[in-house]
DNA sequence: GTCTATATGATGATAGAC
DNA sequence: GTCTATCATCATATAGAC
C-alpha cells in the first residue's frame, strides 16, 4: 500500500481523511485549513473538493473514523485483561500517544463543532459507547463478585470515563504520561476497597453514600 | 464603576483584559482575534496595541487574572466546607459555567499555547496549585481519622484533578451539568470506602493496592 | 479526477496623524 | 492614548479548463 507522509491509502480521498484526520488531533478543527490537509495529503485543491463539499465534510469524515478506531482500541483493552480490575486498570493505562491529547474529547471545545449537530455527534456516539461499555464490564464485575453489590456501576463509570479524559488535559499539559500512572493509581486503590471483601457491615456517612 | 458588554472597569487596559478573558473561555486562544477582543472592549486597534505589545501579551495578562480567579474559587469551595469529604464533593461540584468547558483547560488544547512557555506557564503554575490543595485537604482528613492512612493521597489527589478536568469535557459535550454530578457520585461512594471504619484487615488485592 | 485562476473577507499587525 | 490607513498573508471556497 501506497505511504504517503506516513498516511496511507491508494485513493486520494483516503489519503484526504487520514491527512484531516492527523491534522484534527494536532491542531483541532477550526485551526486545521483545507490548505494544510491538501498540503498532508499530496492532494490539490480542486481534488478535495472534488471528493468532499466542504471542509466540514471531510472533517465528518475523518471523525467516525477517529470514532471507530478509538471504540476498537477501547474494545481490545478491555477483552486482552482479565478481571475487572484489571480492565479498568487497561483502560486507563496510558499509550505513547496520551501526551497529544483526546484526539475526539479535544474537538468538542472547538466552537465550530460544539455548536453543529453533524460534527458533534460522532464524538456524542463514540463517548456514549465507551461509556456503556465501562457500565457493562463494572456490572459484570458485581455480577462474579469482584465488587460490592453496593457499589453504584453507572455514576463510577462516568467517574472512570472522566478521569481518563481529564488526565489526557493533565498529560498534554505536563508533557508526560506521569498524570494518567498517577490517575490510575488514585482510582484503582479505591476500587481495591470496593471488593466485597471489604465491606464493612457499617454505614457508610450519610453525606456520601447516598 | 462603568459596565460595557457585561466587562467592567474604567482603564481601557481593563476592559481588553476581561473582554480576552471572556473570548480565551469561549473560543480559546487561535480563535480569538484582536478585532473580536477591540469590539467587545469597545477599544480601537491603536489602542490594544498600545496597552499591549501582541495579541499574545494580551492573552498573557488574561490568563494570569484567570488563573487567580480559579485558585480563589478553589480556595473558597475548601474553606466552606468542614469535612475532607465535603471539601472534596465541594471541588466536584458543577455551577453554572461547567457546560462552557475548563477556562484553562480549554488553552492548553491549542497548539499556540502548548508550544509557547510564556503562554502554557500561568497554566500549569494555576495546576500545580490546585493539585497542592487537593493533596493538603487529604492529608488532613488522614490526619484526622477521615481517610485510612494507607490511602496514597498523592496519586488520589490526581484522580480527583482529572475527574473535574474530564468532567467539564463531557458537560460541554452533553449540554448538561449532569456529567458532574454523576463523576461526583462516582469518586464519592468509593472515597466513602476508604474511611478508617471501612478498612478491612485484609490485605488488597496484589494487581491494584500496590 | 485534477489543475489553475480568481474572489471575498479576515488576520495580525505597523505607521503616523491627532 | 486613541484614531485611521495601509499591508502582506491566509481561509474557504467557486469556476471552468484539461
């Protein structure tokens, strides 16, 4: 297969969403010109429009499939760890690639796409799906009894999602990959407490317990 | 003293101060433009650049305000609540601003600010601080018998960080504060694990007490 | 499918009058 | 301190030849 610029694909529309799509995640959506993808893609100008209406097309384009690559890097950590514990660990663990940031989560800052329905809704999609997939993994965690009954899946899986999230802002930030081990650590030693081992036939306070 | 556009402040600098600050928060640091900045504090091109050498001085000046501002409502949220836990739900909790995104957070997406130490400094140097707080509050509540002393208060106070990082992600993405409440809920049913009441005497699982 | 030419407006300043 | 004029460059296309 042809390798352009390290972007692959025979086709020039191929190489136009893979360009849009590296250029999304370093720069964003506003701040990345047809110009640069064009550039990237060693496609001229009236070929991308030729392929694509618009930018916005192709930054749609480019989206879904940063959405689907995202939902199988997602799938692949979670199915490649065993327990539960170790799931949630896979999932936050991070990769060469956490310094740049959210390549989705980054987008929806951007003003041009938080406020249109089209570019926001692969991002919607794709956090919605990861989400549901933490719910279904902590669930089947109570279910084997790797944790509490007690424990409340749906609010800890927002927990486990936004944490992965804000350390990609930590690591961008400090350039390193230092936040999310530190991230990582804080929760999974919580979640240690959350075995049913360790319940305790006490209470918990009332102002947090809920 | 005098209001234009919702900005306050008499001095011309003022008002290109706050309106910067209010367009760095809404489109971040590319996307805004010294004539959106000029327009909104109601100031000339001339003046602008007489008050301020660059659009990226300018920036400067706003992100340190900005960065002030954050610590002292940080530092309020901690002083009005009496118990580790509290202090930490106080953090957690949403306002009215949280659909609009972190107001730092958001800059250090923008690869103008991430490439330039001038402009990511206040940035990190407002982090730092907040995370130090974090660390103090739950060193305390160890101290005080609130949270087991074998909770690592370093790494937790970096979960907590990322969790109000990511969850101001995922309320500008949803529309909604409800992303902060469930984040929220999350982390707190696991920090009420982690009380001296709560601790087992047996060890943690190995993958994950570390 | 790809190319070049052209269009319209914005960007981020600088210069110098007032 | 503030104003207007000017400038080179870029953004996001459209038109039509090849």
């Amino acid at each position: 297969m042809a390798r352009i610029n390290g972007v692959s694909g025979d086709r020039t529309s191929e190489r136009l969403i893979s360009s849009m799509k590296q250029l999304l995640w370093e720069r964003g959506y506003s701040a990345t010109s047809p110009a640069a993808v064009q550039r990237l893609a060693k496609a001229g100008q009236g070929s991308m429009y030729h392929h694509f209406h618009s930018k916005a097309r192709l930054a749609l384009a480019a989206e879904q499939r940063m959405g689907e690559e995202l939902k199988r890097e997602v799938a692949e950590r979670f199915t490649a760890a065993s327990t539960t514990y170790e799931k949630i660990e896979a999932y936050l663990a991070p990769d060469e690639h956490v310094i740049r940031g959210c390549r989705l989560g980054r987008l929806i800052q951007d003003e041009e796409v938080a406020f249109n329905d089209e570019l926001r809704e692969p991002i919607a999609e794709t956090y919605a799906w990861i989400q549901a997939q933490i719910v279904r993994v902590l669930t089947e965690g109570v279910t084997c009894g790797e944790l509490s009954p007690d424990i409340d899946v749906d609010s800890l899986a927002v927990s486990i999602l936004a944490i992965r999230q804000g350390a990609h802002v930590l690591a961008r930030l400090r350039g390193s990959q230092e936040p999310f081990r530190q991230a990582g650590r804080g929760i999974a030693q919580l979640l240690a407490l959350a075995s049913p081992r360790n319940d305790s036939t006490q209470a918990a306070p009332a102002s947090l317990a809920d």
